[in-house]
C-alpha cells in the first residue's frame, strides 16, 4: 500500500470532496425547489438523532484507529494493527446492530420526545439502518487513514454521493404525491443505499490491500481474547472522541428543538418556524460549508500525520504540519467568508429563489472564517493525544451556544437572526479554545504577518469583486453570468495579491 505525504492525502481527498460538494450541492438546489424548505427542515429534525446514535456507535474509534495504526505503522508492527481491526469491527459491529434494533422499537416514543414536528418521524424511520453500515464503514476508514493512503476513501466518498443522487431523482418524484413528509423520508432512505455501496467498495479495496500484510480471519476469535490491551488504547483516545461527538450529537438533536420553541416564544407559529430553520440549516449552511471540503480534507491525514511525527519525537515536524493547516485554511477560508458575504443574497436568489436566506448567510459568513480552522486544529490535539481537551473545548463553546440562542431566539426583535449570533459566538469560542490549547502543549504561535497580508488580500478581493459587480451590472443581464464573472474577478485580484505579498508562490502552484 502505498503511503501519501499530508500535502498528497489531503489534495486525493479535497479532489474526492470537491466532486462530492458540488454533486450534492446541485441535488440540493434541486431538492430546495422541489420538496422546498419545509421539507429540507423535516429533514434536518431528524438527521441528528441518526448522529446520536452513529456516535454511541462507533465511540469515536474512527479516529483512534487512524492513530494506533499510524503509530503501529511506524514501527512496523502488522499484528497490532490486526489486532487493532478485529477488536473494532467486533465492537461497532454489535453496537451498531443493537442501536438499530432498539431504535426501530423506541422510534414512536423518540419522535414525540425529541421531534417537534412529526411529520419528521418518517425520516427518522428510513434513517435508522444507516447505523451499522457507517459502524463498518468508519473501522475499514479508520484503516486506511492510518495507514495515510486516502485514495479509497476519496472514490467511496464519490460513489456514494452518485449512488444517492441517482436514486434520489427516481424515488422523490415519486412519493411527493403522497405528502413531503414521504418525499423527505425518501431522501434520507437513498442516502443509506449509497452508503451500502460505498461500504462494499472499501470492503473490497481492503481485502485487496491487507491481505499481503495478514489474514484477518486467521484465528480471529484467538486475537479477540488477546485484545483487551488494544481495547483499552482505542478507547483511551476514542472515548473522549465520542464525548466530544456525543457533544455535538445531543447539541444537534436539542438545537432544533430549543431553536423551534424559542421561535415560539418570540410570537412564531410552527410551521413558520420549521421554514426559518430548513433556511438556516439547508439553504445557508451549505453554502458555508461548501468551502470546508479544503480544510475538512487535511483535517483527516492530519490525524495520523501528527502521531507519526509525536511517535517519533519529530517537534519541528510537527510544527511545520501545524503551520501547512493554518496557511491552508486562511487561504481558503478568507476568500470563501468574503465572497458569501459580499454576495449573499444574490447567491440565495439566484440559487434557491430565496433572498431571505442571504440575510442569515451575511450574519454568519464573517464569523465563520474561524469555523474553517476549528477542524485542522482539532486534528492537531487528537494527533498529539489529547483528545479529552478537544471534548471539553467543545463542551464549552457548544453549552454557550444553547444559552445564547435561547436568550437571542426568544427576542421577538431577533428571532431567527439571534440564532445566528448565537452560532457565531460558539463559532469563535471554540476556535479560540483548540488555539489556545495547542499553544500550551507545544508553544506554538501564529506568523501575525502572514495573516494580516491574507485578510488585506481577501479585503482588497472584495471590493474588486462589488465594483465589478456594479459596473458590469450595467452591462450583463444574466444573474449566473454577471456573478460568475465577478466572483471570477475578485479572485483573480485575489491570486494576484497573495503572489506579490510572497504568500504563495507560482513555482509551487506549478509543482502541485
């Protein structure tokens, strides 16, 4: 198997993710004018508690695997990491067949308790057998991090996508006729049918990639017995993996509630509210989350990256890797939250028919410029195995978002927009915590001048980008062609700038 360099794994999986964006960005713009926002909040309402239970799961083994096997890879110790597979795939494995089960039998008494709009029950029905697939998914994952070859995730994340999107455009048209609820439902149950084949895709490429380093049925129950050890390391860095993802899980299943019910409380009715959420969370979000795939992608080799080089006592290396991520995500993240913002509502009108949805893009896409080294950073952590700091950071600042959206949301005067504030606070909280606590284990320090002539760069592309904007409005009446064009334009000036500020250079743009 052959091993990529963090730049190589990261640019195998930002090609994959890329690809995989933008094919679900056209299915959802698609899905927006079809089932609209009342359909994309159903299913929004129930897709965090399908993350609930992926968390209790696979108890963040994913990322303790990538770990151990990179560890064990360094020192070229096969049979831990045989061992390291067995003891996982036996445990997520049942978990993943028992949560399934007792999920489809509590699934009435779930959606009256955490569902506030039960038309959502059907989604979280078709959802539920998505559990043991990602259970198996995210160990043979967790393998191929480790062993810092990316390629096979990258094609599984691509063939799922098309599988999805494919049955999506047969199986929603038909089963609109019967009500959104069914259609929402039937969205969520083609997403399980492209994880089944993507599941079957990295079972085959793992087959063919270990079997000349072991045979993992090879006296399997024999390495099971012996595997208390491994146990006990995997959960050394997978539990606190979990709580932080238990975090975010139980986060994801209140947020929608508290969001609802706030709204309520600031005089807005149900259904109204079900709307405002589905274009928070299925018109805006997106569209900032678009720009992640960039760092989303390093965040993944980073992992095993930095436990390699803490493996081998490499300290330099380490901060050089730190030092990739940061300028990797500042380069991407400040052009992305400029132009959202610059361009908000005319992106939301001309993508989803929907102005209003610009509105909450504009007050999140500043903010969100931290949102986009909150994943490298905590990679970083877990890399240098302090996992439990990464729960508690989140904890933090996903406790202080609860409260403050329900003190801004139940304002009548803020509604919906002070949940948007609330996000931005979290946003920069939890930024700032992963910053500062990696600064106290390794003393490592931002270059401020390198991010002062960035923002200046993305600054400068902003206005080039407005002005091309309003002169070239005159002359070009194609929305999609007239900002196009402009967009195109302010990155340009963009390239330029960070070409003369010596942030980059064309020797190694040329040489990627």
């Amino acid at each position: 198997m052959t091993k990529q360099s963090l730049i190589k794994g990261t640019i195998v999986l930002m090609i994959a993710a890329f690809i995989t964006r933008i094919l679900g960005f056209a299915n959802g713009i698609v899905l927006a004018n079809v089932i609209g926002p009342e359909g994309i909040g159903l299913i929004m309402m129930a897709m965090p508690v399908t993350g609930l239970l992926i968390t209790f799961t696979t108890l963040g083994l994913p990322v303790a695997i990538s770990k151990l096997v990179a560890e064990a890879e360094a020192r070229k110790d096969h049979q831990r990491i045989k061992k390291i597979l067995i003891v996982s795939l036996t445990t997520t494995s049942i978990l993943g067949f028992v949560l399934m089960i007792g999920t489809f039998m509590g699934a009435k008494l779930l959606s009256s308790v955490l569902l506030t709009d039960q038309r959502a029950y059907y989604s979280l029905i078709a959802v539920i057998p998505i559990v043991p697939i990602i259970a198996v998914s995210s160990v043979i994952k967790g393998y191929f991090r480790g062993k810092q070859n990316m390629t096979p995730i990258a094609f599984s994340q691509v063939l799922e996508q098309v599988v999805r999107i494919g049955l999506i455009f047969i199986l929603v048209g038909w089963l609109l006729p019967y009500g959104i609820e069914y259609a929402a439902a039937g969205v969520v149950l083609c997403g399980i049918v492209g994880e089944g084949i993507s599941l079957l895709y990295l079972f085959s490429m793992f087959k063919l990639t270990k079997q000349k380093q072991f045979k993992l049925h090879h006296s399997f129950i024999k390495q099971l017995s012996k595997g208390k050890e491994i146990f006990y390391d995997l959960l050394h860095t997978g539990l606190p993996t979990t709580g932080n993802g238990l975090i975010h899980s139980i986060i994801g299943v209140i947020q929608p509630i508290l969001i609802t019910q706030s709204l309520a409380l600031a005089g807005i009715g149900t259904a109204v509210a079900t709307k405002q959420y589905g274009l928070l969370m299925g018109f805006a979000l997106p569209l900032l989350m678009l720009p992640g795939f960039v760092t989303n992608s390093m965040s993944v080799p980073l992992v095993p990256a930095i436990s390699e080089a803490k493996e081998k006592n490499e300290v330099q290396l380490i901060h050089r890797r730190i030092h990739q991520a940061i300028r990797i995500a500042l380069i991407v993240g400040v052009p992305s939250s400029i132009i959202l913002y610059v361009f908000a509502e005319q992106l939301t009108t001309l993508i989803y028919k929907s102005p209003e949805a610009g509105t909450l893009l504009k007050i999140l896409a500043p903010f969100y410029l931290l949102h986009y080294f909150r994943n490298p950073l905590q990679s970083v952590i877990i890399g240098l195995g302090k996992a439990s700091s990464v729960m508690m950071n989140d904890l933090v600042a996903s406790t202080a978002k609860l409260v403050f959206i329900f003190l801004f949301a139940s304002n009548s005067e803020l509604g919906i927009y002070g949940v948007c504030l609330a996000m931005n606070i979290g946003i920069v909280l939890g930024t700032t915590l992963h910053f500062l606590t990696i600064s106290k284990l390794i003393g490592f320090n931002l270059i401020l001048s390198e991010i002062f002539k960035v923002i200046l760069s993305g600054v400068s592309m902003g206005y080039g980008g407005l002005i091309a904007y309003r002169y070239l409005g005159n002359e070009i009446t194609n929305q999609l062609l007239l900002i196009g064009t402009s967009i195109t334009l302010s990155l340009f000036i963009y390239l330029i700038l960070l070409v003369n500020f010596k942030i980059i250079s064309l020797k190694k743009i040329k040489r990627l």
